[in-house]
C-alpha cells in the first residue's frame, strides 16, 4: 500500500519495514510509559524487545504515521491465516499528539488494508481499565463482543470488532 495523506493536514502513514523496528519500539514505550505501573496485569510492551517488534512485523505488518514529518504513532497487525479478519493492537500515539485525529487515521488505514485484502472484519483488544480507548474505537464503529480472562486478574481485556461493508467489485 502506498503512503498516504489523511484528513489532518500534515499527517502522513506509511507501511512500516524491518528498518522501523527501532522506530516502532521507542514509539510505543514512549506512548505507553503513562501506564508503567498502573496496569494489572502489566502491559506487554515494556518486557519487549526491538527482535520482538521485528518478529510482529515480519509476521504481520506495521503502520508508522507522522506529522510534518514527526514520528507520532504506530500500530502493528496480523491477519490470521483463515480468520477472516484483521486484528490490530499495540496502537500508540506519543502524548504530545494525542486529540490531532492520528488514532482514528491509523484505525481508517488498517481498516483500508482489511478491506484490499477481502476481510470482512476488524478486530482489536482493549484493556477495560482504559474507558478513553473504548470509547475512541466504540466512536470508530466498533462493538464489543467478547472478553478476555486473566488467571488471577479475572476479565482484563474486550475484544472488538467492526464488521466492514463488502467491496464493490472494480
């Protein structure tokens, strides 16, 4: 998929490669270090590794978006062979550009790559302890339609789905 603007002047997503690893990483440690310790059970991300982020790229994929030419967030996908869907997670926006619409356009362009790859669907994970999330994704066209158990920590996370329109034949 070719880089592309959004709807944010500026705003620019591109398909991430192996080289964005790094990248990716300190994105997403960046985005998440509000929540070191405030999570039960703690949020993967701060036990990972850039291998770990190259691993999720090369297994799936990865958007990296920027504005003005600013690194400002990043989401990881895969699309399970014969699920039907696409599942995305990890999502991070940099504090500094959050409220500037960059969530929402990396949701729009994973929901794009779902749909050039004939998948009906769209699916993520949400830690119920972060109502904004849920109402971020809930705003986008998501429901939630399942949970998901932690031993010990009892339900943890939603799981989401946005069903997409068929695509019109070309």
């Amino acid at each position: 998929m070719q880089a592309r603007n959004d709807t944010a002047p500026g705003l620019r997503i591109t398909e991430a490669t192996l080289a964005d690893a790094r990248l990716i990483f300190e994105l997403t440690l960046a985005a998440w270090e509000e929540y070191r310790g405030r999570l039960e059970p703690p949020s993967g991300v701060f036990g990972e590794t850039v291998a770990d982020v190259e691993a999720a790229i090369a297994h799936g994929g990865a958007v990296v978006a920027y504005l003005d030419g600013e690194a400002a967030g990043c989401c990881r996908y895969v699309a399970p062979e014969g699920t039907g869907y696409l599942y995305f997670g990890t999502l991070a926006v940099v504090p500094r550009f959050r409220r500037g619409g960059i969530a929402s356009a990396l949701v729009r362009w994973l929901e794009q790559r779902a749909a050039e790859r004939g998948l009906p669907e769209v699916r993520l994970g949400v830690r119920l302890a972060l109502p904004g999330n849920i109402a971020l994704y809930t705003g986008l066209g998501y429901e939630i339609f399942d949970y998901d158990e932690r031993p010990g920590f009892g339900r943890v996370t939603a799981t989401m789905r946005k069903r997409l329109p068929p695509a019109r034949p070309a």
